[in-house]
C-alpha cells in the first residue's frame, strides 16, 4: 500500500467511508467531490445523504435523509423532537425557505411560567413538560420534500430506521448525558433513561453498539404515513399521554394543527455576490445582510483578517444589528409592522456606518429598551450543508433548544423533546440586567413561534450556488456566519481555512467581546481593548458546516468545522 494510499485508508476507517467516496479533510484543506457533497456534525449522517445523492437524488431528498439520520446518531441536537429552518438555491437561480419553528401550543399564554408574586417558577420556561414547543421538523421536512423532493420519502426516511435498529457507536461525547440520565429519578425521565442506557440503568462505554428500538418504531410510523405517522396516530397519542401525566399542555390537536410555512427568502447583496437567508422568525437573515451592508464601505481584505482593526468595525456592526434584532424581530404572523425591508436597505447601513468611529468603540445604549440584557440562548443547535450533482443546494439549521433539548421523552417514542419555550421573553413587560426581556414582539401566544438566532445561508454568484454555510451556538450563530462568509469573500480562504479561524461575538449586551481563547494574540487584544472594547475569553464559538462551490471547475468543497465532536464530510 502507498502511502497516499495508506493516508486514504486511514480517513476512511476514521470516517466509516468508502475510498471512492470522500478526499478525506486534512486540518484546512477541505475535501474535494465533483458530484455531490453533505457537510454535518455527525459523519454517519453525512454518509446517509451523501448515499442519496449518488442514488440520483437532489439536494433537497439528501437534506430530509441527513436530517432524519442526525435524529438517530446526534440526539443532543438532531431531533424529529424540536424545529429549525431550510434555505434551497439551486442551480436554476430560484430559491426559497421553509419555516418548520417549533409552535406555542393552544393553551400557552404571557405569563404561563409566572407565580403570584411575578417571577418565574422554577425555571419552568426552560426545565419540565411546560418548556416543549410544538414540534416542526417533521413537517418541515415533509413540505420541502413535497415542494422540491424527487425520491420516493420512505426511501429517505429508510436510513435512519435502519441506524436506530441496528445500532452505531456510542461516542465519547455522549458520556455526560449518559451520566445526567443515570442520575435522574423522577418519573419524567424514565423513558429517557431507557433509551439512552443499558437496561434503564447502565453507561454505554464509547464504541459500544447502542440500539434505540422505540425511535425506529416511531421513524417507521414517519416512512410509511409521512408526516401523519408524527402528527396523528400512535406517535401523537403517546405524545399528548405523556404531558397529560406529567402537567404539561401539549395536545393531540395542537399536533395535528401544526403546520410548516415556506417563505420568501431576505435577500441582499455584497460585492457582487447574492446573499439569501432566512426570514423572520429567524433573526439570522436581517441580521447577516444588516451587518454585510454596513461593512461593505470598509476595505476588509487590506485591514486584514482578524486584526485589531478588523475586529472593532466587525464588533461595531455586530452591536447595531442587534439591537435591531431585539427592537424590531419576531414571528412575522404575530407582528404585522416589523420594518424588514428597512433594516436589510443600503441607504439604512450607510446610516448606521455613519456613527461608527475608527479608532474609539461605541457605547451600547442600554437605556434605548429599557437597559435591555438578551437572555442566554442555548449553544446546541445542529447545521448540516448539501449540494449535488446539479448544483442545487440546500442549507438546514435546527435544534432541540439546550443540548439534548428538555431532556424528556414520551413513553414509547424513542425521541428527546425539545425545549424551546425558553426562547419566548418570559414576563411581559419586564426588562432587567438579570436576564429578563419582556420585549412585545417575542412573547409567550397561543400558536406563535418563538425568534431564532439561526442563520442557514447560501451565497450565489452569477444566480448560481457557490457557497453554502451555517453554524449553532445561540446567539454566536449569527456572528459565526458572518465571519465565515468574510472569510471566504474579502479574505480568500478556502473552506477549511474559513471555518477554523477563531471568531468572536459582540451581541450589543452585555456590552462585551467573547474572543476564542486560544485565537487571538496578546498584542492584537491589547489594541483592540485601548479602542474601549471589554473582552473576555470563550471556549469553542459554534460548529460551522460549510461547502464551496468554485464557479470556474464547479468542484466542490467541503469543511466539517474541528470544534463539532463527530463532524463529517460526505462526498463524490
């Protein structure tokens, strides 16, 4: 065997992925495929949809593929238990979104998790059966594939039943949930402690086969009945026992009235390139083309990337844009005035531009919202990238909420639910440093979704796809895709290089810069914190999933970002 042979065999037993498959990513050097390509945070489900496209599917049937597989093998953040976005481009110059956001149910109200004196009770809004939102991601999925699909959909579900049935490695980064469930006593997470340990009782250890029968039974109830084996039937039955015994609100009804929407793209423009995202109730599209219209009067490339310079115009279009978000954004169909095609214009960022001074950082004004202070929105969400063989390419953003969503399961259903009510301002009216927002556009309704920082994004050139990208991490999803996106366009980098260079997040407030710890170096941070910009160091920022397509040779090329455990490219 050769040693570049070797080097290729290596990747694929890391990988589980076939030679002819993949051009294993190597650090910054993204993997290559001339066909099709699926980027997520599990190499398992990458494979799935990579095997659809090579089965002659398009873009769309590999992303339901990849989705459902995710379910199975990434339960901290692939779900058919919570909710997300889809933003389609393809090869044609069309594009469009689907909305499938987890819902309030029918019962919901403003002060639902609030006691007598005004305050939350027990956390109630983010721990318990009272946290589920109406799930969206299965009808999601069934709308993108009723609109764009063109495999049959008990094909695409096929894979995931077989992961479940069968069983795949558990991995090391599932030992913490496994050590919460093991601990856990109370009868809200016995079924949870079923499927997720040996017995109901004991650890799997990592690279043990872990079987999950009763998400198979449910996935196969999804392939045969489509999105009624979810909504109705068996499935919705156990569902509404379960919040029935333990005290939350979710009801059969509100399960079959769920409903996805698809939406008309925000689209802008920066340096000659399309940028389509997703509309409200995802903050990420305004937010990005806000942001990408601001900077576009600075010369980026020649201040450099991640310069002291370039960081303090970078934070100084992070704060305006979100305190936009918090002022302007929520469910549409909620908020009938909300002033998108200002926020996303060119003459509105000149305005903003404007105040931006290049050698002193701004003040976020506090008092604007009533000394508003964004609560923390959850870092585990999931991204998985697709392209195929024609140039189509679809770009999924979704999430269970906190890592592992609620943490509680249904009797019977195999599936953690989400907990996405915590994404709702939780008093109305109350605006405080301690966390609080009571903001109208974002309150607690019946059937109103609550606002996202999900950002799914596809970059076109010429109305053809040549960049697709997205990231969790809450709130740092945004900034995340942004700076991958610059990256890519003012700097040059190729996927890999775009996706690995260390990020920072300024949100407006807490009027603060979180800096990756390990990125930036001592002098750049002393200069940028003498333009009065405070900073404090994170860990990993999101888990970035991307795909470029070069316009000339149309290869692709994909970056699974190293701060995901178990990422993996997909392609051939």
């Amino acid at each position: 065997m050769t040693k570049i042979n070797f080097s290729l065999w290596i990747i694929s037993v890391v990988l589980a992925v076939p030679l002819n498959t993949l051009s294993g990513q190597r650090g910054r050097m993204p993997a290559p495929a001339k066909e099709g390509m699926v980027v997520s945070s599990h190499y398992l489900a990458s494979q799935a949809g990579m095997q659809v496209l090579k089965n002659g599917g398009n873009a769309v049937d590999a992303a339901i593929a990849t989705a459902f597989a995710l379910a199975v093998t990434l339960p901290s953040a692939g779900n058919i238990g919570g909710g997300g976005f889809m933003v389609y481009h393809g090869a044609d110059g069309t594009s469009t979104t689907f909305n499938f956001r987890e819902k309030a149910p029918q019962a919901a109200s403003e002060r639902m998790y609030l006691d007598a004196n005004g305050q939350i009770k027990d956390n109630s809004n983010h721990e318990g059966p009272l946290s589920v939102g109406v799930p969206g991601t299965v009808a999601g999925l069934w709308m993108a594939h009723g609109k764009l699909g063109s495999k049959p959909w008990a094909d695409l579900v096929k894979p995931s039943v077989e992961l479940a049935e069968k069983g795949f490695p558990s991995t090391w980064d599932m030992q913490d949930i496994l050590s919460y469930f093991q601990k856990q006593k109370q009868p809200v997470f016995a079924a949870a402690k079923k499927a997720f340990l040996k017995n109901g009782t004991d650890l799997y250890t990592p690279g043990e086969l872990w079987k999950q029968p009763d998400l198979a039974a449910s996935l196969k109830r999804i392939q045969l009945q489509g999105r009624d084996g979810f909504y109705k039937g068996e499935t919705a039955a156990l569902l509404e026992a379960y919040m029935k015994k333990h005290g939350g609100i979710i009801t059969a009804k509100d399960l079959a009235n769920y409903e996805a929407e698809e939406l008309k793209p925000i689209i802008g423009y920066y340096r000659g390139f399309d940028i389509i995202g997703m509309p409200p109730p995802s903050s990420g599209g305004v937010a990005i083309m806000e942001m990408l219209n601001m900077l576009e009067k600075y010369d980026l490339r020649k201040m450099g990337p991640n310069s002291a310079e370039y960081l303090h115009v970078l934070t100084e279009v992070m704060r305006r844009a979100f305190a936009d978000r918090a002022q302007y954004i929520g469910d549409p169909n909620f908020n009938k005035d909300m002033p998108i095609e200002k926020l996303i214009s060119k003459d509105y960022a000149e305005l903003l531009a404007a105040s931006i001074q290049m050698d002193k950082a701004s003040k976020s004004d506090s008092a604007a919202f009533g000394s508003l202070y964004l609560p923390k929105e959850s870092d585990e969400t999931t991204h998985f990238s697709v392209v195929d063989a024609w140039g189509n390419a679809v770009s999924v953003t979704y999430t269970l909420e906190y890592s592992y969503g609620s943490r509680l399961m249904a009797d019977g259903t195999g599936f953690l639910l989400n907990n996405e009510m915590g994404d709702f301002n939780p008093v109305p009216g109350v605006t405080n440093r301690k966390g609080q927002v009571g903001t109208s556009p974002n309150l607690v309704a019946p059937h109103k979704r609550m606002l996202s920082s999900m950002t799914p994004t596809i970059v076109a050139l010429d109305g053809k796809p040549v960049l697709v990208i997205g990231s969790p991490g809450g709130r740092t999803i945004i900034n995340t895709v942004l700076q991958v996106i610059l990256n890519v366009i003012d700097h040059s980098m190729n996927m890999g290089e775009a996706i690995e260079t260390p990020r920072i997040h300024h949100q407006w407030l807490p009027d603060q810069t979180s800096m990756e710890g390990w990125g930036f170096s001592p002098d750049t941070k002393k200069l940028y914190e003498a333009m009065g910009h405070p900073s404090v160091s994170r860990g990993k920022q999101g888990q970035a999933m991307g795909i470029y397509i070069d316009p000339t040779t149309k290869i692709r090329y994909g970056a699974a970002d190293s701060r995901s455990f178990d990422g993996g490219v997909a392609g051939y």
